[in-house]
C-alpha cells in the first residue's frame, strides 16, 4: 500500500524515479533573479519621464556649470577662506587656537550663547504646541476613528439614520485632514511674515509659525499612526461599550505614544534649524545675529553664529537620538 506522504506519479518506461521537491532549485545566482524580476511599463515610464523633467530643468534654467569655476569665483573662495573668515582683531597678530577660542568665547558671552538659547528655548516652545495641537486633530483626521461607530466593521446593512451619522463624521474627517494639509503647505517663513505684521517684532511670529506648520505635519503622521494600530484589542473595547473618548484614552493614546513621540522629535531637530532662519526676520536668536553679521560683512563672526547654530542642532539630533533609540527599545 502506498503511503500518502508519497507522491502517486506514473512512471513510462525508461523514466527515472522523480521526487516531486527535486524540481525546485535550492540556490539561484544573482543573474537569474535579475532575469526574472517583476517588471513594470508604469515604473519605466515614471523613470523616463523624470530624466526628461530633470534634462528640461537643467536646459530651461539656464544653468551654466563654467560659470562656477571661474578664476573670479576662485578669488573669492580663497579670500573668503583665509582673510575673511579670520577674526578682525587677529588679522594683525598670531592666530592660534588658544587665541581664536578666547575671541570666540567673548563673541558667545557678548551674544552667541544668548540667541542659542533663544533659539532652543523657540524650538522647544513651538514643538510642544505643535505636539498638542496635532494630537487633538489626529483623532479626526483618522479614517477609523473618525466614523459614527469607531473601529468596527462597516454594516452595509444599516439604517438611513446611522448612514447619516456615517457621512457626517466622513465629512468631519475629510475638513480635518484638509486643514492639515492647508497647515503643512504654507513654509514656515511665509507664516511668520504674516505673523510678523500682527504680533511685532518678537518672538511668537517665529514660534507661532513653527507651530502652525509642524502641526500640520505631526497630525498627518499621528493620524496615520492611529489607522495603523491593530484594531483587535479597539474592537473589544468597542463591544465592551467603551466610549470613543474611553477608546482614545485607554488604548489610542498608549499603543501609539512611542510612534507619536518618534515623530515628534524629528520634527523637533528640524524645529530647531528652522529657528535659526526666521530668527533673521529681527527675532533676537541666532539667526538674528547671522544676519547682522552678513549686512555689515563680518563674515568672522557671521562664520562663528553658523557654527553655534550647527553645535545646537548637534546636540538637538543626539537628544533626539538617545530618546528615540529608547523607544524603539521600549516599544
């Protein structure tokens, strides 16, 4: 009796036995995958097109590459980098590092460390209303979330009335997500030159248009986040006849708390560059000082700002890493 694990084939004569795994290759060289990878005519096109996009750019913007390596240009770099990037007050004696960071430490104290900390203490503020303000419009953004009965499945068999609460929250969800994408559309400098014109010369133009944008940002992603989760342990809570603001607080918020805060700190290293920029619209930050360097071509101490600026988003992208790492590994 044959056994039911052997394969029943019929043998002719003069056929050699065949196992029926025998067929199938254990290693294949890299030239055969290649061969035989999924092909797309979509894909090919999508790359044509964008060479031709890319060649169209370089011909129609007149962009000359000689123009790059002149010996004018030349001139410049090497003057730049050995006369104008030395401190003024050095030019006439020994410039070596003991003497080049006394005169950096006096130019810190007299102003580059207060516009680091302003531009931090700018960062930190908008990120954190940032963070609020996305985490309270994720919710309605979320496709699943956001419908008349959260996280279950859809019932094609349900009344007019409930159909009608359907399409409200649909309609809630779409206004929501669209005014995210109005927030995170508009650059952060354009919101600060509108904010500029009502609040003054301080710091909230800046801050508020760090805000603005960067919640457009996080609420997309957060929303996300929340279609993401796994549905099962929401569903239970819903048959339990947890509310939705129950379901948000008992398991929205815990399962996608360590996602959410990833996001948030990357935007938070950006937050932090792009607090030095607007600082140049009069806000006393970095940025601030760059541009009063740069207008009265100081470019020793315009150089030294810069590097402050760079020191501090270093030490915001350290940050930023530590906590993230910690989280991945939590989670």
């Amino acid at each position: 009796m044959t056994s039911p694990r052997e394969p029943h084939a019929v043998l002719r004569d003069g056929d050699a036995p065949r196992n029926s795994f025998a067929d199938v290759p254990l290693r294949r060289s890299p030239e055969e995958l290649w061969r035989e990878r999924p092909r797309s005519r979509f894909v090919r096109f999508t790359l044509l097109a964008l060479a031709l996009l890319v060649a169209y750019s370089w011909f129609a913007g007149d962009i000359q590459v000689d123009d790059l390596f002149t010996a004018r240009r030349r001139e410049n770099l090497e003057r730049f980098l050995t006369v104008d990037v030395r401190p003024y007050e050095l030019r006439d004696a020994e410039w070596t590092i003991g003497s080049y960071a006394r005169w950096a430490w006096d130019l810190g104290l007299d102003r580059g460390f207060q516009g680091a900390v302003a531009t931090l203490g700018m960062s930190i503020l908008a990120i954190t209303l940032a963070a609020l303000a996305a985490a309270g419009l994720a919710l309605f953004a979320s496709r699943t979330a956001a419908t008349a009965r959260p996280f279950e499945a859809r019932d094609r068999t349900a009344s007019n009335a409930v159909r009608g609460r359907e399409w409200a929250w649909r309609a809630v969800a779409s206004t929501v997500r669209g005014l995210l994408v109005f927030l995170r559309a508009i650059p952060e400098y354009v919101w600060a030159f509108l904010l500029l014109a009502m609040l003054g010369a301080t710091a909230w133009p800046a801050i508020l248009a760090l805000a603005i944008h960067n919640s457009g940002i996080l609420g997309k992603l957060g929303a996300e986040t929340v279609e993401n989760l796994d549905p099962r342990s929401l569903r239970a809570l819903r048959g339990l006849g947890a509310t939705r603001g129950r379901i948000a607080i008992a398991a929205i918020f815990p399962l996608s708390l360590s996602r959410y805060l990833l996001y948030v700190f990357y935007r938070f290293e950006t937050c932090v560059r792009e607090a030095t920029v607007l600082g140049m619209l009069g806000v006393v930050s970095l940025g601030y000082w760059i541009q009063d360097a740069r207008s009265r071509q100081f470019y020793d101490q315009m150089v030294l700002f810069v590097g402050f600026g760079a020191g501090i988003v270093l030490c915001a992208d350290l940050f930023s890493s530590f906590v993230r790492a910690k989280l991945r590994k939590a989670g």
